[in-house]
C-alpha cells in the first residue's frame, strides 16, 4: 500500500524568508510559484529536490490548520510527511480497520496537486501527521 514519499512539508512564518533560504541560501533549483490554497487555508510553495519535494506551508486566512503549530513553533518547524498511494479509499479502510484515525470527515479533498489526499492523526504515527495522496 505505502508507496513513495512524495513530500516533508515544514510550515514556516514566512513564505519569502522560507523561498529565499532554499533558495538562494541552499540553493535550491527547482522552486514553484507561491500556491493560495484556501480550502485548505495555506499557501503553498514547492521546492524539487529531485528524490522528493519540499512543501513550505504559510498560514492563510483566519481558521488556518497550521496557526496552532506554528504558536506552538514560532520559527517554523516540520508539519507532515506525504506517501503516495495507488487506491486512497482502500487506504483509509485499511487503516480504519486497523484503528488509525483519519482526520476530518473521513473523505478526501483535493490537494495541493489536485490529486485526493487524506490526513491521519498524529498520535497514531509516532508524532508525525501523515499525509496520504492518491499517485
Ligand atoms: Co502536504
């Protein structure tokens, strides 16, 4: 079922700090345009390290996800890892069955790649919110 990881997302404080770091500090080739995603209350920018991406989340709007992480992390700090999936619904049943949480509804939105994606809770994975999207 687990297939690659498709990407570690860091929510930072600022989206042009965190653009410049990679790239002009790290030196990161492959940046993407800044993404609002207001569904999803981020915005969003990639950045291509060849094996996997980068996502650099900065709040948006007023009811942001991440608000609360970042209180707790002003400077910024890892969010989530993202693997990809073939078939996201026989994902989440499997993982229901085995009594992981699926965040929200239980039904995918449509993510930053405009492909389903899922979230499980964080306390069933060592800490870590995972991200699951349909490849
Ligand atoms: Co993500």
């Amino acid at each position: 079922m687990l297939g690659r990881l498709n990407h570690v997302a860091l929510a930072v404080p600022d989206l042009a700090a965190a653009i410049a770091a990679y790239r002009d500090a790290l030196g990161a080739a492959q940046v993407s345009a800044p993404q609002a995603l207001p569904e999803h209350g981020v915005t969003v920018v990639f950045v291509d390290v060849g094996n996997t991406k980068i996502e650099l989340l900065e709040p948006l709007g007023d009811a942001s996800p991440i608000a609360a992480f970042l209180e707790k992390n002003p400077s910024g700090g890892m969010h989530h890892v993202c693997y990809e999936v073939d078939d996201i619904l026989a994902a989440r049943d499997r993982l229901e069955a085995s009594g992981a949480r699926v965040l929200g509804d239980g039904n995918p939105k449509i993510g930053a790649h405009g492909k389903p994606v899922l979230f499980l809770h964080p306390k069933d994975f060592f800490g870590t919110l995972v991200e699951l999207e349909q490849a």
